[in-house]
C-alpha cells in the first residue's frame, strides 16, 4: 500500500516517529485501553480482549511496560480523578 518493502517502512517510520511500527501499535493499545479502563464499566479481561489482546496477564506484561503501574492499579487511581 505504502509502494515500500516492509523493511524500507519500518526504516521510514522509525525516522518520522522515533519507535518501531510495532511498538506504536502496542503504545495506542495501551493508551486506549487506559481510556476504557477510566470511563468504561467493563471488567480487565474485557478491556484486554476489546484493544486486542489475548488475555489478562499478556494485557497486565504489557499495560506494566508502557505505564509503569498494573491496569487495576491505574484504574484505582485514574477513574477516582475521573469521577470527582
């Protein structure tokens, strides 16, 4: 689609945003999931299996890697906020 190799894309998107196609992938992920986490009423094994992936503990491996806190504890501190 992009008339590059996958290589040359990978390459070219590292230039224009700093990390990895995959990586950019994981961090939306995740971002978005903190969105569900904060303002949805959906349990942790839904809000994994809605942003694509394939269970609880590979969602927590991941949610902890971008954030540094584990979907629940983000969801303690943040829909508190949220809900004041």
């Amino acid at each position: 689609m992009a008339g590059l190799s996958v290589r040359a894309f990978e390459r070219r998107f590292r230039q224009l945003f700093h990390v990895a196609p995959q990586q950019y992938v994981r961090r939306l992920r995740v971002r978005l999931a903190c969105h569900a986490l904060v303002f949805g009423h959906r349990t942790l094994a839904e809000v994994a299996d809605d942003h694509g992936f394939c269970d609880q503990s590979h969602f927590t491996r991941e949610f902890r890697k971008e954030t540094g806190m584990t979907p629940r504890e983000y969801q303690q501190r943040y829909a508190t906020a949220a809900r004041v």
